[in-house]
C-alpha cells in the first residue's frame, strides 16, 4: 500500500514537491523502480525532478515534481470536449517526448494512455506532460540482482556476448497482456512481446481520444475491441480525428524491434502559422517558445545508439 502526500521546503519559499511513499519494503517494490529510473533521466530535458528518496525501517518514500491533473481528468473538466487541434499537437509532442526519455534509458512503458500523463502544477512547469506511474517491474534494478515479476515496466535493453548494448530477443511463447484494451496495440492483445513501437501505438490512441474518439469507443469486450483494431488502419484512425490527419503515421509501420522514427515532424504539423503577438520571434523560434520540444535536435537524439 502506499500514499502521495503534498510537501513543503521548509528552507526554501513556495516550495512544493510530491512525497510517494510505499509500506511496501521488499527489493522489488515499485517504488524502489521508479527512483531507479528517475535517477537515470534526471540529466534529460523537462524530465521529473527527483529531489530525495531513502528508507526507514516501516517504509521508504521519494520526493518528487508536485504535478497537476492527468489528461484525462482536464479532459473531463473541459466538458467531455474534445481538445482543439493546436492543443492536441502540442500534447502531442510532449507526450511523444516524455515516452522518448523512458526508451532513451532502455525501457518500454506497455500502459501509454491519457490517464497516465500529468502536467506540471507551477510556472514553466505547466507547459511540460510527465510521464507518470511506472507500475511494477520485470527486468534488471541492480547488477547481479534480477528479479521478474508481472509487472508494467519492461527493460528491452541487454547485452550481447561480447558485453555490448544489444536489444533483447522476443521471447517466445504467449505473453501475459499488459496494457489497458483502450490503447494497447495489437500486439499486446495477440500475446506478443511488447517493443517500443507498441508504446507509440497507444501514444497515437491516446492522442486521436483527445481530439474525437476512438471508433472503439463504446465497447468493452476485448474481442470486439480487437476486431474494431483488426478493421481500422492507421489512415482510418487520423481520418477520424478531425486536423490530424496531417500527422505522418509511417513510423506506426508494423517493425517490432527496431528503432521506431520518434521525430517532432510525426506531431509537429499544424493547419495555421502561430500567432506572435507582435513580438520579433522567427518562425523557428516561435516554435521552440510554444513547442518547448520542437527542437529536431531533442527527438533525433540517440543515447542508446540502438
């Protein structure tokens, strides 16, 4: 069992984080993952901030960016309306980017979808979508220490027999479905190993659910879903959502394993020149100033070369 409380820096004015705190002491707990992989993106751009973390004997906490509401929530709060395109491009590619850090540090998400996507509560803060709720952990925490249990978050990175970075292989056999049936792609409904392409699947759901709605919307069996999935091609999902069908879908191209094409051009394209308000900004600067980012520099990164 664990909490989330609101904190306060009793050192510093008007300064507020979120402390996660978890009973739960075992090595593999979820909180112990998420500090590990926090660790990891701290050095990234616009990533949550991890400002303490440690153990006492009847449980162990983390201090993290205090965030706002979730998208779905401001979706619920906005009326049920779907979200305007300039809005939706701009979620876009935060949200897009956000899931490229967690690739970037080597592993795959498997449950991408509105809920699980908060901004930021103050100041510049609210112009960044964090990436939220790990869940449990199949994979490596610690050198030498593997433990692999049912959980969210997958680690798709080990290494070859000459100890080089290598992409796992797939493992054979019928895996466990992890995901929500909303957003998952196909994959995950056949039992299929899960890779990084399958994260931008439901990344794409997540964004046309903001815009309209899903052609799915209304079911709730999974068979009924999969054949709905089954009958409507990538077109036919931007078609459906009202503007962007102007967002390139090719890097939803049905690869498992390789690198998936995780540009701001798949998001970044929009019916009408932003507005400056006057103000003497170039074109490419408007962009980085409403698309914090936009940069193709921030997208074409490679950390893992993989």
């Amino acid at each position: 069992m664990g909490a989330v409380y609101k904190v306060v820096d009793r050192n510093r004015k008007n300064f507020f984080a979120a402390m996660k705190v978890e009973h739960e002491l075992s090595e593999g707990g979820v909180l112990k993952l998420e500090v590990h992989l926090l660790q990891k993106m701290q050095k990234m751009k616009g990533a949550m901030k991890l400002y303490d973390s440690g153990n006492r004997r009847r449980y162990c906490f983390m201090v993290i960016t205090l965030c706002d509401k979730d998208l779905m929530t401001l979706r619920r709060e906005y009326g049920g309306r779907p979200f305007s395109e300039s809005t939706t491009l701009r979620i876009a590619i935060s949200t897009l980017h956000a899931i490229k850090q967690l690739h970037e540090i080597g592993y795959i998400h498997r449950d991408i979808k509105p809920g699980n996507f908060m901004i930021g509560k103050f100041g510049r803060d609210r112009r960044t979508v964090y990436l939220i709720d790990f869940g449990d952990f199949s994979g490596n925490v610690s050198k030498g220490k593997k433990r692999k249990t049912s959980g969210m978050v997958r680690s798709f990175v080990g290494r070859d027999e000459n100890g080089r970075l290598a992409i796992k292989k797939p493992r054979s056999g019928i895996q466990l479905f992890r995901g929500t049936p909303r957003y998952c792609s196909l994959n995950a409904h056949y039992g299929k190993e899960q890779g990084r392409v399958d994260d931008l699947w439901c990344w794409l759901h997540t964004i046309i659910e903001l815009r309209t709605v899903l052609p799915w919307w209304h079911l709730t069996n999974e068979k009924e879903i999969i054949v709905a999935k089954e009958k409507c091609s990538p077109e036919d999902l931007l078609e459906c959502a009202a503007g962007l069908k102007r967002v390139n879908g090719s890097f939803l191209d049905p690869y498992e394993w390789e690198r998936p094409d995780e540009d701001a051009c798949t998001a970044l394209s929009i019916s009408e020149k932003p507005k400056t308000d006057g103000g003497n900004f170039s074109e490419a600067k408007l962009a980085i100033k409403i698309y914090p980012f936009a940069s193709a520099a921030v997208f074409k990164q490679n950390i893992l070369k993989l």
